[in-house]
C-alpha cells in the first residue's frame, strides 16, 4: 500500500482486482501491470479485507475511481471480458 501512496501517478496504468476467496469471506487486492502482478502488502504481508467495502474504502482512500471484483478462481480471466465496479 506505502507503494501505491507514493506512486499514485502510476494508479491509472494499473488493472486493480478485489480478489473475493471461495464463500466471499475475505477479500485482497491484486494490481497489475504490463509487467508484474502483486497483491497489495502491509507490513510485508498481503493485505486481507473482512468486507468488500473495506477493501473499496482504501482504493477510494488512494484515488481509485474503478477496479474489478473476481473469485478467485476467476482470476486468469482477462480484463477485457470482465466488468469494473466504479467506487
């Protein structure tokens, strides 16, 4: 998250994915670039969200004005054949 914060000029190149696990109980975020994939950390580790909301509530917090929500094993689907939530 520290990376994003301090890099929010990057923010718009970037495909953001709110990961739901198997029974949507618990949620993370997936940025991509045309390069690297990386779950979005705190304190070195991934960061997990108890509720879809809280995980929208930091993307908003960082400027975030879209992202998609995928399961989990939905995650390899492209972009393009996907749909962004606005936040």
């Amino acid at each position: 998250m520290h990376q994003l914060e301090h890099d929010t000029e990057r923010l718009g190149e970037l495909e953001l994915n709110v990961i739901a696990s198997v029974g949507n109980q618990l949620y993370q975020i997936e940025c991509r670039d045309d390069r690297h994939v990386w779950l979005l950390e705190r304190k070195g580790r991934p960061q997990l969200f108890r509720s879809l909301d809280a995980a929208f509530d930091v993307l908003r917090t960082l400027g975030v004005k879209r992202a998609f929500l995928v399961e989990a094993a939905q995650i390899d689907i492209p972009a393009s054949e996907r749909t962004a939530l606005a936040l």
